[in-house]
C-alpha cells in the first residue's frame, strides 16, 4: 500500500540540475593546482552533498594543510561560470514539476547564489519560487536534519508526511534524521560515473532517472 505524502521535498544537485561532474571537473583541477590533488572517490566521500564549508573542513583535515586564500571565492566564480556555459537540467524534470498534485519544495546545501544560478539558467526558476531553503540557513547542514525540518517548517508540513529526493549519502542521512520518507535519485552522470551510497546509508527506494521518478510519483499519487 502506498503512503500518503503531503510534501515532496527535492534536492537541487543531482536532483534536478545535472551539477555535480561538472562540480568536480571545476573542483579537482583547482585542487590540483593548489598542490592538494583530490581524487574522484575524495570528491565523492568529502565534497558531494556537503555545503562547501563543511567540505572545505574536511580536506583541510585530510591534507593538514589550509586552502589558500580566497579558493572558495575563486572556485565559486569558476563554477559559475561552468554552470552559466554548461549547466542541464535532469530531462524531463520540469515537465514533472508541472504535472504536481501535491505541494513540494527544494532544499540545497548550495549557496544562494549558486542555487538561483541553478535555477534560472536551467529553466526551474519559475517551478520555485518561495519554495527554497539552503544551508545557509540553518545551523548544522546535511547530514544533520536542520535543513529537512526548516524545508518542512515553510511548507506548514508534519516532517512525518514528507518524502525527500536525494542523490547523496548526506542528504538520505539527513532525511532519515528528521524522520522523513526519502527515495535515493539515480539519475546524474555522478552515479553513472560510479557513485554509490554506502552500504549503511538505506533509502526507501531507488528512482533510476525522471521517468522512473514520474512512474514512482503516479503510484503514490503525487503527479
């Protein structure tokens, strides 16, 4: 039997937006010129799905050795700048978005300005529209819950009735620490690359790309 939702709740990056090879092609050589070569799996298990300043945290950990000075201004404006050029929405995504039948949101560990970057160069501006939340919003970002709790806060929804979609190990942990239903989304050229979950990290269900999503959606009466 089917649960009922009263929220979806969608991450940004890949989610909605293709982002994140291109996130990591921009990252990696900037990394490797700094004199800190990343590899994809330290992208993958220090970068994906984190806020930039928990990321940033990490690596500095992992390397005993700073940033330099400005590399998140420096890598924002480079990323950008690679999004304004190349950035894709997922196929098929918008036309979802406006088959909905029940309310939903999105909730990003992007910066402000990287999500309306997002939003307006792959179209999805329109679809959300006082319906986003960021990291820099709250206190603890993903894995923490603070995020799904202040996308479901805005939305006047019950965090139990709420159901997230996520690409990454931080945001299926997220969504499972406030207590809310989440599909993993298997659709980005990262998880086509390789990525996984880790054998811990258990969403309620795998959603092979927006098709499979809209199925998924019809079956529990969201679309």
């Amino acid at each position: 039997m089917s649960k009922t939702f009263d929220l979806v709740i969608f991450d940004c990056d890949g989610v909605l937006v293709d982002s994140e090879m291109l996130s990591a092609r921009v990252l990696m050589g900037m990394m490797a010129k700094a004199g800190l070569p990343i590899t994809p799996e330290i992208f993958r298990n220090d970068f994906l799905g984190r806020s930039f300043a928990s990321a940033a945290a990490r690596a500095e950990e992992r390397f005993q050795r700073k940033l330099p000075d400005n590399f998140q201004i420096d890598y924002r404006s480079q990323l950008l700048l690679a999004m304004r050029a190349e950035l894709q929405p997922m196929a098929g995504i918008g036309e979802l978005l406006g088959r909905m039948a029940v309310p939903y949101c999105l909730a990003t560990s992007s910066s402000p300005q990287r999500l309306a970057l997002s939003l307006e160069v792959t179209g999805l501006d329109g679809y959300f529209t006082g319906r986003c939340s960021t990291a820099s919003e709250v206190e603890h970002g993903k894995p923490a819950p603070d995020l799904c709790f202040l996308a479901a806060r805005k939305m006047s929804a019950d965090p139990a009735s709420c159901l997230v979609i996520e690409d990454s190990e931080m945001g299926v942990r997220a969504a499972r620490a406030a207590g809310m239903s989440v599909w993993h989304f298997a659709g980005g050229a990262h998880v086509r690359a390789g990525y996984r979950l880790p054998p811990d990290v258990v969403a309620d269900r795998t959603i092979a790309d927006v098709a499979a999503l809209e199925i998924a959606f019809r079956e529990n009466h969201l679309c």
